[in-house]
C-alpha cells in the first residue's frame, strides 16, 4: 500500500518527491499524481503508473506565479495577457503558454506550449508551498479509467506501486479546471 501522508506530514511528503517519488494528492476536482518536473526518472514513474503515452505532456501546479514564472516564454507574452492570467490566479484556471528552455522536454511531451496553473486550492498550494516549486500534475488513474476522487481510489488504483498519497479533500469542483490558450484565450478543455 502506498503510504499515506496528511497536512500534518508535509515535511515527509516533500522528501518523498525529493527522492525521485510519485505523491498523488488532492486539486480542485480530482487526485493528481506528482513529481519534481526536473525528475525524468520520477516522471516515467507517472506514466508507467498511468499507462499513458508520454507524448501528451502533463500541466504543472504551484502555489505562486514565482514557481511557474520561468516556464513561460516571456518574450511571447503581452503584459496585457499576463495581468488578464494574474486575475485568474491563484484559482481552479489552467493556462496554456509558450513555453521556456525551462520546460523539461518529457514534461511538454509533443506539445509546444506548457500548461500552467497557480491553485488556490489549500491542500495542493500547502505541498507545493513546502516543495519550494512547482510540481507535475496530471489525474491520478489509469489511462481510460476515470480520475480517483479519494485516498482509497487512488490506493485501488495503484496499490504498492505509488511511493505516497496526501490524504486530504479535494477542493469540490465536480470536474478538473477548464484549460485555456493564454495567447488566443480560446478553451481547450472545458
């Protein structure tokens, strides 16, 4: 069985990212799986979990725009744009930007921009806050399964396979955030 960590064993669950681990834990909607971005070992870890290609790149979550600032592609950014993603945040809205040198490859998978999300979600902002940076997100289930809304889905889930899970609530949203395109603020998922 994965070992489950709370609020109160933050400290723990950032070693166990910071030891190459996969920690699911709760966002808006749905429990996410983690890991340091920069960890390509801790990252196919997710995907091997998952089942999933990896050429379909993950978001990433924060608790600040200073976690996720240097991810985005700056220069390609209007002020305009980025104050209209300022109001957004810290809130249940992903952004799509174009993506830095900063972005891992595995993380963009065959994508050319990088999802980005600042939450406002407490328990989610509380891992990352203590992880000191943005973390991999990406729905905890099998590819095709639906996401696990709970500690004991994901365990059923994943069983011994997952290092962790931050058994905390989610934050009520009956369906992961919508997904916009910075640039054009069209909607990729809704």
């Amino acid at each position: 069985m994965a070992h489950r960590f709370t609020l109160d064993d933050l400290d723990d669950a950032v070693a166990l990212l910071r030891g190459g681990g996969v920690l699911a834990y709760p966002t808006e909607a749905v429990f996410g799986l983690g890991c340091d971005p920069h960890d390509r070992a801790g990252f196919e870890r997710i995907f091997a979990l998952k089942q999933r290609p990896p050429t379909q790149g993950v978001l990433l979550i924060a608790a600040e725009l200073a976690q996720v600032e240097r991810y985005i592609e700056r220069s390609a950014v209007t002020d305009e744009v980025m104050a209209q993603v300022r109001a957004s945040w810290p809130g249940p809205n992903t952004w799509i930007f174009p993506r830095s040198a900063e972005v891992p490859d595995w993380v963009a998978g065959a994508h050319a921009g990088i999802a980005l999300r600042v939450t406002a979600h407490p328990p989610a902002a509380a891992l990352c806050r203590a992880y000191g940076g943005a973390l991999v997100s990406t729905s905890a289930n099998p590819h095709g399964e639906p996401p696990a809304r709970s500690a004991a889905a994901v365990e059923a889930y994943f069983g011994e396979r997952l290092a962790g899970v931050l058994d905390a609530p989610l934050g009520g949203l009956e369906r992961p955030t919508v997904i916009r395109d910075a640039l054009t603020g069209a909607i990729i998922r809704a």
